[in-house]
C-alpha cells in the first residue's frame, strides 16, 4: 500500500467521525478543509521526504524583496522563541507565512495526524497575534483576509 492511500484512509476515518464528506489529499499530495469560521487547514504530503505538512495561513507576504528578507529574519528568530510544536514558514505557493506541523508519514495514525490539526487550530490564534507584531516591527501592513491556495481541492467542511 503506497503512503498516500494509507494516509488517505486515515483521513477517510476522521472525516467519518467528524461528518466531513471526501476528506482525502489528492494525487498530488494535497488537501484541506475548511472550518466552519472560514478558517482553512491545508495538507501537503511529501513523498521523497515522507512527511506530512499540516498548516495555517498567518498572513501574506508582503511586497519588495527587502520587506520580504526583513520578515523572513524576523520569522527565524521567532521560531526559536516562540513556535512550539511547530514552525512558522513561508509558502511560497500560498505566498504566506504559515505555522505547520510537519509529521513523519510512516509513523504517522489516525490520532497524530488529528491532534496535529488540533495543535495548529489551537495555536493560530496566538501566532496571529505574533506575526501582526512582527508586521508592525517591520512596517508591513498584514493582510487579514487570508490567503488560500490555487492548487487546492475545494475544501470540505468541518465544525
């Protein structure tokens, strides 16, 4: 059995427990959901490294290469001090900051790949408030309403 259709099994089991129709990644290895308050988790799995992306959008990038470079110290220096079970990143795809969670595939169950969408739903809040002060420090205007990806699926729901 190849790790995505394992991975999508898993999925299919928590979106029959939680009412989410067709939660699965596609053949390219991504996914998502959204919430019932707009708020989208997205999922990238990565074949060659055989991990399992789970993120959040923070904010998007904002223009000019100099304002980019300046946030993506900031964002270093952040993840030292405050991302804890995760990292912030860009997604360059998304052109976003994130917090992700990243999950090693063939270990992965049912219940990590669940408590790992729970962690970042959790700690988004307190990030957000982060990366708007590191806007702010750098002058960055963040844009509230949250990017999505182009390359996803439409997102199921879920409450």
């Amino acid at each position: 059995m190849t790790q995505l259709l394992r991975l999508n099994r898993m999925l299919g089991e928590l979106g029959k427990r939680d009412s989410i129709l067709h939660f699965s990644l596609a053949a390219d290895g991504t996914g998502g959901l959204e919430l019932a308050n707009g708020v989208r988790v997205h999922l990238e799995y990565h074949e060659q490294s055989e991990r399992l992306l789970i993120y959040v959008a923070l904010m998007s990038l904002p223009s000019g290469e100099q304002r980019r470079l300046s946030l993506f110290d900031a964002i270093l220096d952040c993840n030292f001090m405050y991302a804890r079970d995760g990292s912030l990143a860009v997604v360059r795809h998304l052109d976003c900051v994130v917090y992700r969670i990243s999950l090693d595939a063939r270990n992965a169950d049912t219940r990590h790949i669940d408590d790992a969408i729970d962690l970042v739903l959790q700690q988004r809040e307190e990030l957000l408030l982060l990366v708007d002060r590191i806007a702010a420090q750098q002058s960055i205007v963040p844009n509230k309403v949250r990017p999505t990806s182009r390359r996803l699926p439409p997102p199921v729901a879920r409450t």
